[in-house]
C-alpha cells in the first residue's frame, strides 16, 4: 500500500542517517544537505522516479509534523535530483502485454463445463476487454467479500443492444473510489469474446444476485475467486508453452494495445480505460504498428473545418486596396519626381539597347 511505502521509505532514510553517524536529532527535521546527501546515495542504482518516490515517503512526515519541507522547495536538492537523473541506470525493459494469442491458450486448455476453469475463462476475457484493474473485480479473500468495493451479480446489467452489450457496474475504482464508474461490455469477435464467457461462467456455477459474479462452485458451496488464484492458473497454462510469468498489470497493457491496433482512436480507448490524464500514453506496445494503422498513406483532407473555411472566404472577399494619392504638396512632389526619374531611367536604357544592336550584327 502507498502507507507501507512511505513507512519503508522512512525507514530507509534513518538508516542511511545511522550509518553516516548523524545525531538522532539531526534525523528528521533533516536539513536540505543531508537530504542531499541521502538522495546522492542511490546515484547509478535507482532510476529519477524511484527516488522521487522515496522523497514523497520524507515528505510525507513533513506534511503530518505540518512543517514546511526542503524536499518541495530547496534548490540545491533539484539540482541534485537532476545530476541523479541524467547518471540514472538503464530502465527495465517494458512490461510484455497479454495478448490474444494468450486468451486462446486458455480457452483450449481450460474446460467450459468445469466450474473453475469457467470462472477464470470469464475472468481473463472480462479484464482484458473492459481495460478492468484485478483489483477492482476480484475480492480480496476466498470466503468474505466487502460488499462495499466488490461488484456483486446484481450490478450486471441485462443484454441490450444489436449484439448483446452489458453494463457493469464498479462500486470501487483506483481513480473515482468509492464513485464507482460503469464499463460497457461490448461483443468481440472469436473464442475470446467475454461477453459470451460471462454468460457461460454465470449458467454454469448458478451465480445469485448478491454474491460477487467472479466465483466458482465448489463441493462445500461457493468460493470467491481471488486474484492470486487467478494468475496461478493463468501463469501455469502460459508458463508451459513458454510465456514469462504474468501479473494484472498486464491484461491492463495488452488491453489497451489490442484496442489501439483494432483502429479504435485513442480519445476512446482512453475513456474506455477511465483514465483521468495521459498516463495510458506508456501502455502503449507495438507502437510501430499502432502508427501505421493511424497515419500512413492518408487521404487528402477534402473537409475544411467551418473556422478554416471562413477565414479563406474572407481573404478571397477582401477587395484590393489601391494606394491612397498624396494629399501634400510635398508628397506631390515626390511622387512626380519619381515618376520622371523613372521614365528618363527606361530611355536611357532604349538608347543603350539601340546603340549596342548594330555592333553586335556587325559581328
């Protein structure tokens, strides 16, 4: 939890103060130096966001103790924060998606008439078409639930629709909390279609109306599917044909991936996803594929936006605005002696072209 982190990440500062042998009192409030100093440490071993993260944890005392705190405005901490940024390590490579080839493995390997194996197949298809966070669909123990947080079968709704969408109903979300927010299940195409396992997990374990959808039967009655089960099954089926283990973070990438390389714009899949800024940005895989899909060989514009287009009216509407005649005398006079100049300037230059044709015929 983000508590845990920060208590983790106090813990960490006090013993980088024991082991530089400074006084207890000099702990916390710490100075700007020795902040400084501790965030200096990790120099070549953490990446810029990792130690920023360990800040916010410091911070965080600051805020509680309602002092004001270095970590916000000392200048000499950015500076340090920005060496350690440019020195930083290499980054680990990108988190893999989960892809459709994945959810077809399970769908060959997992029976539709076993309870269990019906459950995880409507799990699987259900995160990763709705963009869904593990968290916000499974309970977090086998045998309780918090009727408050997990989504129960009642906040399913009906079929509607040409091809049979859903709604569902999140009481808890990571963005909107206890607001809640509602997904649209709408139907795909192939095994994969979660629509089609919900329906088949939902007849086959006999789920009721006020027990989360997510469960399967067991010979003792009913057992709540959890999310530690559910990538177990997942991570034994892929693991043997060779895929790296997997974590929810990864239907919540292959998601929004599949969608993007589907043609679906992204302003959509961002809704979809119930993201609040641009972070889903860094989901994004096969990015090489995704800018094709969008921006090659396109056609030329043929519509003008109605702004556009009154701009170009009134510049093909505006007349020609001669210049204004001097009104001075003076301005009069320039202007005629300009005038001559000019044309005394073509006589002179006929003149030269008459005399200098019949030397050159005489040549």
């Amino acid at each position: 939890s983000t508590l845990g982190n920060y208590w983790s990440t106090l813990l960490a500062f006090w013993q980088f103060c024991d082991s530089e042998g400074v006084l207890d009192t000099l702990h916390l409030p710490a100075p700007e130096h020795l902040l400084c100093a501790f965030v200096a440490s990790f120099t070549g071993t953490h990446v810029h966001w990792s130690i920023c993260n360990m800040l916010s944890g410091v911070r965080t005392w600051y805020i509680v103790q309602g002092t004001p705190s270095p970590t916000s405005s000392g200048a000499r901490l950015g500076y340090v924060l920005n060496s350690v940024k440019h020195i930083a390590p290499n980054s680990k490579p990108p988190c893999p998606p989960v892809t459709m080839q994945m959810l077809e493995l399970l769908c060959l390997h997992l029976d539709h008439h076993v309870p269990k194996d019906a459950c995880v197949l409507a799990a699987a298809d259900t995160t990763f078409w709705t963009q869904s966070r593990l968290d916000e669909l499974f309970p977090s123990s086998s045998t309780t639930f918090n009727p408050r947080r997990t989504p129960l079968r009642r906040h399913l709704g009906h079929l509607s629709g040409t091809n049979g969408a859903r709604l569902l109903h999140y009481l808890y979300t990571k963005t909107k909390c206890f607001a809640g927010n509602i997904t649209t299940m709408s139907r795909q195409h192939g095994v994969t279609d979660h629509l089609s396992s919900l329906g088949n997990h939902l007849a086959v374990n006999s789920v009721q109306a006020d027990i989360p959808p997510l469960l399967n039967e067991a010979p003792f009655g009913h057992h709540c599917f959890t999310k530690k089960r559910f990538l177990a099954v997942c991570n034994h089926i892929w693991q043997a044909h060779g895929v790296p283990s997997t974590t929810g973070h990864y239907f919540h990438i292959g998601s929004t991936t599949e969608l993007l390389a589907h043609g679906v714009d992204p302003t959509v899949v961002k809704v979809m996803g119930w993201w609040s800024s641009d972070a889903f940005l860094c989901y994004w895989r096969d990015l090489e594929e995704v800018v094709l899909l969008h921006a090659e060989l396109l056609h030329p514009c043929l519509i003008v936006s109605p702004a556009l287009a009154k701009v170009i009216q009134k510049k093909r509407s505006r007349p020609h605005r001669a210049l204004p005649s001097p009104t001075s005398a003076k301005a009069r006079f320039a202007c005629s002696a300009l005038r001559g100049a000019t044309r005394e300037a073509a006589r002179c230059k006929r003149q030269s072209c008459q005399a200098f044709a019949p030397q050159a015929f005489a040549c």
